[in-house]
C-alpha cells in the first residue's frame, strides 16, 4: 500500500461513513475521554484519547501488517492534530 493510498483512506473514513455512522469526531472525543476519565478515576482529555487510539493501532502493529491499522493510525493522528 502506498502512502497516498493510506491518507487518501484515512481522510475519507474521517469525514465519510464512520462519521455518519458513529457520529461526529469531536463530540465523540469529548464523551469517550468523560468516560475514560470516570473509569481511570482522573481528566481525560480529547487529546489524550487520540494519543490512547494511536498507541492501539501501533500496539496491533507490532503483531504484523494490517493495512486498515496503518489507516487508523493516519486518522487518528489527522483528528488528534485538528484538537490542538
């Protein structure tokens, strides 16, 4: 896979069908570090939550290639970026 191949997939799962699906990335970023925050028992911020999803897909990534990981990386790192 190339890497235009994987920004270009990461980009359009970003604003396309998960966004429909699932909603929009903010508010989503918003209530799952309100959740993490309960569970861990300190804040959690929406960066923090991109930060957490990136370690995932890295942690996966040790165990092999998985195109659809390399993707999420990439958005993950685009949507925690646009936070700041």
């Amino acid at each position: 896979m190339k890497r235009e191949d994987i920004l270009s997939a990461a980009a359009e799962i970003t604003r396309g069908d998960r966004q429909k699906d699932y909603g929009d990335w903010s508010d989503n970023a918003d209530d799952i570090a309100a959740m993490w925050s309960v569970i861990l028992g300190h804040e959690v911020t929406p960066r923090q939550v991109a930060l957490c999803m990136v370690a995932l897909k890295v942690v996966r990534l040790k165990h092999g290639f998985h195109a659809d990981s390399w993707i999420d990386l990439a958005g993950y790192a685009a949507l925690g970026g646009e936070n700041d």
